[in-house]
C-alpha cells in the first residue's frame, strides 16, 4: 500500500536512456520530476522572495541542517511551525544532513563510530552530529523530505578511505532509520527519509553502498559524495552505477548538483532530484546561464545593448530589463543586478528540467537534449 | 493657459495649517501631492525593483545627475530612451542637478563665476559642472523634471559665504533657464525646469532667493541648502520661510528631506515633493519605520516574535512574514532581508504621504499629525 504523506510516481519512462519522469506527493503538494530545488541554506534562495520562487515555477526548497542549527537554531524554525512556515514558502522543503558540511567546513573534526565532532564555523564552539542527533534537528526543522548522515570523503581518496566510509555510512543509516522509524509516526507530519549512498569513484563500493541502503527500505536515496571535486564524466558514471541498483520505485536526488550539462547527464542516468548553489552564486557574480549559453553581464559588449538577456525566457529579468541596464547593474555592483541575474538563473534551471521532462514524456530525451545542449554551444 | 504637459493643480488647502493637497501632471502620468520620491541615484532604488516600487505605491522616483553621467553615462541612459525606459519604470521620474553631490562628496572643487571644477570620486577625472553642461545632461537623461545647478553651503557657513552662494544660484539659474526655454521646445518629450533656493538658515536670504528664482518664472521648485547637518527646527523655518513666499500656484520640492517627522513637518509648511535615501539606506541597515514607532531588527528580542513588523502596513514584507525570520535575515545579513525591509520603508514612506494627504482633503492636518506621532512615540 502506498503511503499516503509520500510517495512517487514514475508517469513515464524514455525510451533513448534511463530518464524518468513522475511526481513526488509530500505533505506540502506535489513535484513533478525531474526536478531542480533551489537552495535556501539559511532558510532563504539567497536575494529571492518566496514569490520569485513561485514566478520561477520552484515547486520545493531545500534547507541545510549545519546552518539552520546555528542560525537562527532549530528550536526557532519549530516554535513558528517549521521551515515552511518560517520563511513563508507554502510548498514542499527538504533538509540535508549537514554532513557534507561537517566534511567540507570544519577544518578540525573527529569522526568516530558514534557520529562526528566539529567546531562550527560560525563561533568555534564543539557540536556533536551523529544520525540520532541529526533526526532530531531534521525533525524540529520540520521539512517534508529529511537526508540522514553520512561520511563524504574528499576527492580523490584511496580505496580503504572510500571503503570506510561507506561501512560507516550503512552503519549510521541503519540507526537512523531505526530512529526515525520510532519517532516518525508520533509526528503530527509525516517526513520522509532519504538515505545516502556514497562510493566514491569505485563502481563496486557504489553498487555495495545501494544495496546497504536499499535494503533498509528508505522512502527516498540521496547520491553522495559527488561534486567534491571529481571530473564530470567520473560524477555522471557514479550516479549511472547508482541509478542501475538503485529501487526503481523510489526517488533518487544527485546531491548538491550541477551545472546544466550535468543535470541533463543527471536526468539522463534516472535521477530525479537535483539541488545546487550554482544559479543563485553565479547570478550574485553577474555569470547567468541563457538559450544560447552562458553570458558574464560584467562583459563590457552589453553596455548599449537594448536585447533582453533571454529571448527565450519569461522571467520578469528578461520580460523588463535590456542587456544594457543589467550590465549597468552588474558593473556597479547593485543588489538589484544580483537579485535579477538571480532569478533569472533558478528560472532558467526550473524550465530546463520542465523541458527535459516534457521530452521524457514524449520519450525523445537524448535527441532533445543534443539539440539544446548544442544551442548553448553555437549561440553568443 | 495651463502647460498642457506639465502642470500642478491644487486640490486642497489644510485651514489648521499651510499644507495643501494636489496633483502633478508629468508627460508619464499624474503624481498626488504631497509625495515622497524613492531616490534612484544609479538608475535603481536600491534593492527593489520596479514591481516592488509599484506595489509600494511610488509614483516617481528621483535620478541622480551626478552618478548617472559616470553609470552608466548620459548617452546610454538616451539611447535606451531615457531614465524610465532604461530602468523598466513606466512612472514619471525626476533628476536632480548633482550639485549636492559636487559639493558634499568632491573634496577638491573650485568654483568659478562659469561653474564649478571637481575631480570625480568614481575615477579622479576633472569634471566641468555649468549651469549649461548640467542641463545637456539632464536633458540626455530625459526625465520629466529636472532641477538646476545650484552652489550648495555646508551648515555652519558664515552669512556672507551663503549670500555669495545665493547670488551665484541666482546668475547660474537664469543661465539654466535661458538654455533651458531654447531648447525644450526642441525636445520630443517636454522636461520640466525647477529651480533651487538657497538661503541657508538666514531668513533674509531665504526671502531674496525666494524674489530672484520666482522672478524667472519656473515650472516649480526646490528648496535646497537643507540636510546639510542642520537641526531640524532650522531646516523647518528655512522651509517655512520659502514656503510662505513662493507663487503658491508652483510645486515645491523639499530637496533630500527626511526623517517621517521631517516629512509631516515639511508637509505642514507647505511642501509638495520630497526626497531621500532613509527610508532604503536604513532598511539595508535592518531599521524600519512603523505605525508603533522606529524598529531595529537586529534586536534579540524579536527572535521569537511570530508577529508581523506592522499590523497596520499592507506591504508584501508585513504580510509574509514574522518578525522572529526579519529578525534571522537581519542577523545573518542575508541580501533578502535588505530588500523585505526596504520595501517596508518605502512602502511606510509612501503610506504616510497617502494619509498624510487624506487629512489635508478633510482640512484635519494637525489634529491627525498630533495623533500619528503620538503613536510612534508611545508604540514600542
């Protein structure tokens, strides 16, 4: 029997590749997928209201676990009845773990088989996550989709690191599991857990991590342990080994990526979910990505250009604004130019998934996407 | 006859006070007065786009000269079409001469009978400010008015410096006006010329400035030499006293003023039209103006505080969100809580001449005044 609170749907498979397209039901409404999430860290998509995240068709917002803890603290985002609610987003969130930060931030930690000790980057002070500790400030945090803890090692990493890690990982997932599956019905909403595979670049520790977690029965898996720093081509072979083993049924999210090539890549080997800092960081840099490829609005041939900055896309940037004033903008370093370039770029990564999923449906993904992807090449 | 377009029609005069209600008629569209103008010193309102300064209820905002010919350049800004086209905002706009900047940001400056010499603080060049140099750039700027050069004392100055300072004003605004009626009629789209009063805090200077501007028969004008560091008391007299003499049928631009009880002061002495950056220069710096008095987010005690900023304010910030999430933008200096909090502001600003101008139309100005201030004092 399907679970009522969560579930997913696959509506359509391509034919060309691995392609799925379906829909997420959560508490907080549905998502189609494949699906983009912008990333609201501090409970916030860096320069953009919850309105330009509805005007860029954002369907669901993702949270992180490490910041929200120490700003503004989980309790905070609980008393004003959650991460939705606190930052007037009416649709569905997910929360990371905060593991991969734990990983990347904190120069000085101890992993033991408890869980990990770090000091925050924020005031030095020592914090303990391990996967109980993590549920419980998932759980106050309150979004629809929560990650469980993980070891993400560095790229590149020996074959024993990687291997540690993912015994670790199987080991932690189990507790949370066994937590989450205690507490979860005494919730007054339901949050699904996503489990996390990592592996690294070795095709055998990736296909043993998916086993370990799918034999926990999760209601989602996470892709670990990518965009750390390895090539492409190693990132998109990772998820494809993933997506091979990985339970057909279920929702599969490429953590923490990617650039556009990489999402369609990421489609292209069955993920489901993405998520990435790329479209907000790059617009507040003035870098934005367009129909004809990726345009630097700092580049002094747009100062007298009256074109807008997509053709082809119907963001209120490009429906208002010339080439010539968001470079203006840009060269003067005004919050405005970051805001524009901002939500021109999370609405550029939500309707490249909405095409690439209008091209599964009608099952012509891989030929759609050379097209477009050569249309990014040969435009400016 | 009345200029067909430009013009200002008096609705209503307050009986408990000089105030007076109106309206601008501009070549984009009609302005209610008394009005507060957004400052767009570059070209944008910092942080809000057009959309947010409609929602706000602005109906025009103010360029500036002085930046605008650095940023973008006053040929870009013509070419796009002007300042309204180039910034997406269809409402009329207005620009002021620069000669505030020249004289407060300009550490070495020299001024001469022709005009004043001043090194730019964007890049070192010499810069040449004529009353004529001002006006070409105004004109290339192509808003719907726009205001002469005038030399601007800092407070304290000497009686005879601002006498010096009032009689240069006077020879560089009849050059202004000169250039001015021999080329507008040449222009596609009518710009309106206002002339500033200088006069500092010396009454008989404020009256002689008053005589030498009114005798050359402007379109409106500007009361200027004020917000220099002054005490409010002064500013207000100084406003009082220009008020008092100018053609009462001409608007009246009170020029970088103010505070909220600045405004209503202003209001009451019989200005039409101000200006300043408070309102988005103090939203960026988390305090905001309210129905219950002066706000700083960045005190703790709003951490938890699941009330709205302002329950009398209608603005997106005020109606989405808690004051515990401004409070986390605030403290996190997230991009996103600069610009929620400057809509607030502009938005208060914006009300506040709105009601401000309803009392005037039932003759109840003071009285209101009275009560409205009362409740900022005693709010919070």
């Amino acid at each position: 029997m399907q679970n009522p609170n969560f579930n997913f749907t696959i509506l359509s498979k391509d034919r060309t590749s691995a392609a799925r397209a379906g829909i997420l039901h959560t508490p907080h409404g549905d998502v189609p997928t494949p699906i983009f999430m912008p990333v609201g860290t501090l409970a916030n998509v860096k320069t953009l209201s919850p309105a330009d995240l509805s005007d860029a068709h954002a369907h669901i917002v993702l949270g992180n676990t490490y910041h929200l803890r120490q700003h503004p603290g989980v309790d905070i985002v609980s008393e004003a009845g959650g991460l939705s609610k606190f930052m007037g987003w009416a649709g569905p969130t997910l929360t990371d773990s905060g593991g991969f930060q734990v990983f990347s931030l904190s120069n000085t930690r101890k992993v033991t088989e408890e869980g990990v000790e770090f000091r925050s980057v924020y005031d030095g002070s020592l914090v303990n996550f391990t996967p109980e500790t993590v549920l419980g400030f998932e759980q106050a945090i309150g979004a629809d989709m929560i990650v469980a803890l993980d070891e993400c090692p560095p790229f590149p990493a020996e074959y024993n690191d990687v291997e540690r890690a993912v015994e670790l990982t199987a080991r932690w997932a189990d507790r949370f599991m066994k937590s989450w599956r205690q507490s979860n019905s005494e919730r007054d909403s339901y949050q699904a857990a996503f489990l996390v595979v990592q592996g690294g670049v070795y095709s055998d520790l990736r296909k043993r991590s998916v086993e370990q977690m799918a034999t926990l029965d999760p209601p989602g898996f996470c892709i670990g342990g990518v965009s750390v720093g390895e090539p492409q081509e190693e990132m998109i072979k990772a998820a494809s080994i993933c997506c091979d083993v990985l339970p057909d049924e279920k929702p599969r999210h490429l953590l923490g990526v990617g650039t556009p090539h990489d999402i369609l890549a990421g489609i292209e080997a069955g993920v489901d979910m993405f998520d990435c800092v790329m479209p907000t960081r790059n617009g507040r840099n003035c870098q934005v990505f367009t129909s004809q490829g990726v345009v630097n609005l700092r580049n002094s041939r747009w100062s007298r250009d009256q074109n807008s900055l997509d053709e082809q896309c119907t963001c209120y940037t490009c429906r208002t604004f010339s080439l010539s004033y968001l470079h203006h903008l840009a060269v003067t370093g005004e919050i405005l130019g970051m805001r524009l370039l901002s939500l021109h770029n999370i609405t550029f990564y939500l309707s490249l998934v909405k095409a690439a999923r209008c091209a599964i449906l009608s099952s012509n993904y891989n030929s759609w996407r050379r097209k477009i992807e050569l249309d990014w090449e040969t435009g400016t």
